[in-house]
C-alpha cells in the first residue's frame, strides 16, 4: 500500500493520520479538510473556548510541525464531492482529483436547519466549527439577551456559557426536559431544574415558529404564541452526518456510512470512523451512530489499524462527558434499553450517580462529580458482571467489590 486517503480534518481523520505512523506506515498519507483549520478539538468550542479561558491554539491536536515532520500533505479549504471506489479516486471541489489505495472517511456532521420564517435573518448562529464559535463568541461579548433553540448538550454547556459570561439565556426545546434523549425523563428533569436555578429561562415542549427582526434577529416566536426578544440566536437541534456527497459512489448508507465493527464501509478499500460512521457495535449487535468525542478519536485510530491489515473488532464501552457550571458530567456504556434506573446520592446535590440497569446488568452509568464511580462502572459494564439495584444504591457499599466477582 502506498498511499492512504483520509477524508475529513476531523478529530478522527487527526488521530488516525497519528496512529498510521505510530503503527509503522510509512507511505504517503493525504488529509483533505474543508475547514482552513489542521484538526483540532471541538468540546472547547462551547465552554472554555466560547468563556475565552482558552487560545484557539491550545485547540490543535498537532502543530504544523507534526505533519511536516511525518510527512502527512495536509489539503485544507477543500471539500469532496465525488468518491469514485472502482477507480480509487476522490474529487475536490476545486476539480483536482486525487487517487488512493485506501480511504478514511471522517467528514464528521453537519447542523439540522430550522425552517421557519425570518432563518435568513442576521444574528442566528449554528455551532459546529472554530469559525462558528468565534462569531458567536464576538455577538455574545456585546448582546445580552440570546435565545438557544434545542434541549440537547450544545445547548446546555451553551447556556451554562452564556449564564458565566453575564448574558440573560432562554432556552425553547421540543423535548419535555433537557437532555431527556440521553439521559432520561427523571434525570433531564433534574438538569433543567439546575439550568433554572442559575437563571436560565426555559421554556419547554415548544418549537419555533419564526423570527422576527429588521435584518437582524430581534425576536423568536413560538409554538404557543410567545415573542421572545434576543440579541441573537443559537440554533442547537441536531446534526446529520455529512455523506450526502457520497450518493452516487455506491457506498451503503444509512444514517451515516455504514460500516462494520472493523470500520470497513460496504465497497473495497473504503473505510469510515467519527460523527459520518453508522457502525455495527457488537455489544447490543445493531448499527450505531455515536456522536462523541471519545468515540471519534478511539474508532479513527481502530480504522487506521484496520486499513493496515492489523484491526480488531471495534466494541468500546462507550463515554463521553459534559461539563456544566460546577457540574462534571460523565458517562459509560449506552443506555438505548433499560428497565430502571437506581440512584446513587442525592441527585438534587452536586454529586451523585445514577445507573441504568437491564436485567441484573448495569448498561451505563451516569457520573455527577463522582469519577472514581464512573472508572468502576465502565469495568463492570466491559467485564458483564452482575448487580444488585440495593447495593449500587448503598453510598456505604464499596462498587469496587463487584470487580472480584465473575
């Protein structure tokens, strides 16, 4: 193999570029971004970042130095528009074609449009990239009023930004309660309360139905009537993984790029990871697409193995975290079918558990200030040992125990 084509200057397509020399490659490696920007990480963008407690240099994962020296040729400003796998060959928006003997594809997600009246107005802001978040940054350091549209994470640790920032922040979500499609009905009612108490107006099982503004937002009308004045708008209610560009290539889609636990999409030499990869995760036996940080990073480094002839079988126990004023939010395993959650703590408190339990399997665990918990959690939930709902309950009752049990 003497070339090897990575797609999407990602967080996956940047760990995978650093695990193919860490692995020994020593052919030619190409990274094609559509951002003017080498990878970089994308948590900050909404916290420490957006609060300005960080550079955006602390946000590269290399510096250009890195690549020069491992001889990785970066593309960055161009994007892909044809994938044609029989001739193994990638075309740029640019014309420029460029040939491959594999090919990664990270191109990540892309923000879901609200379709209402007035979207064209000025001053409504979708965040994904560092570009994104440094115009929201600067409208957010002469506003005082925003509107966030979503009741998902961008939305909270937006919110929780805004609130230490000194903004006045509304929240108009279609869900009953913030973060209830990760976490529950109890827990993400437990959230909102914590947004709420820190001043966050939310309004909730609503949508919006337009905006309003002399070509700049001023206004966001809702689904009960409300006019709600703003400065700005931040629009948080999903992504959709960007692979439409691969229609015509062959490639199986659905959801994302199909691939299996080997990161290997349905067309030779063609392989995906990240936000863009719907993949067969073996420990609920269905497809996936998880759209978390440390999924992305983990599974660009298992397709990088894999593409070298040296992959195993990708089924992680899956964690991702949020951060949201004094709470350190973390999370273990996937939770998609359970039957109770058991709390540990008070959950009304700024540390505390809550574990979701199928049978007598714990299947995730949620993680409130409380790491240690979580680290015993994941080797539970990797080793399938069996729990009691009474013990996990039990604050004096050491977790660590379980670990000895088969």
């Amino acid at each position: 193999m003497k070339r090897i084509l990575i797609v999407g200057a990602s967080l996956a397509g940047g760990r995978a570029v650093e695990a193919l020399r860490q692995e020994g490659f020593d052919g030619e490696i190409i990274l094609v971004g559509e951002e003017a920007y080498r990878p970089y990480e994308r948590p900050p963008l909404s916290k420490a970042f957006m609060r300005s407690e960080v550079s955006e240099d602390s946000l590269y994962l290399q510096s250009d130095q890195f690549y020069d020296d491992n001889e990785v040729k970066l593309i960055l400003g161009k994007r892909a528009v044809e994938l044609h796998p029989r001739e193994r060959m990638l075309v740029l928006n640019d014309g420029n074609r460029i040939t491959y003997d594999s090919v990664l594809l990270c191109t990540g997600a892309t923000p879901k449009k609200l379709e209402v009246p007035g979207n064209d107005l000025e001053g409504i802001f979708y965040l994904r990239s560092l570009d994104d978040a440094g115009c929201i940054r600067s409208e957010a350091g002469k506003a005082q009023r925003v509107v966030l549209v979503g009741s998902g994470f961008i939305v909270c640790e937006l919110a929780a930004s805004f609130i230490q920032m000194g903004l006045e922040v509304i929240i108009v979500g279609l869900q009953s309660a913030l973060m209830k499609k990760a976490f529950g009905q109890d827990i993400g009612a437990t959230f909102t309360e914590v947004h709420r108490s820190h001043g966050v107006q939310i309004h909730l099982e609503e949508h919006v139905t337009g905006f309003r503004g002399a070509g700049k937002v001023e206004q966001v009308i809702t689904s009960s009537g409300k006019k709600l004045d703003c400065d700005f708008v931040v629009v948080g209610i999903g992504v959709t993984p960007a692979c439409s560009w691969l229609a015509s290539s062959g490639v199986k889609m659905s959801d994302g790029v199909l691939i299996d636990d080997y990161c290997r999409a349905s067309v030779p030499g063609v392989f995906a990871a990240g936000d863009v990869a719907r993949w067969f995760y073996p420990r609920v036996e269905k497809f996936v697409r998880v759209e978390h940080y440390d999924n992305a990073q983990n599974q660009g480094v298992a397709a990088a193995r894999s593409i070298l002839g040296k992959g195993e079988s990708y089924s992680p126990v899956l964690f991702f975290w949020s951060d949201q004023y004094d709470l350190h939010i973390q999370y273990v395993g996937y939770a998609e079918d359970y039957q109770q959650i058991v709390l540990r703590g008070d959950k009304t408190s700024t540390s505390w558990c809550a574990f979701y339990i199928s049978g007598d399997r714990l299947v995730a665990t949620l993680a409130v200030n409380r790491p240690r918990e979580l680290s015993v959690s994941r080797r539970i939930i990797s080793r399938g040992i069996p729990v009691d709902p009474k013990q996990l309950a039990d604050e004096q009752f050491e977790l660590r125990s379980l670990l000895g049990s088969k």
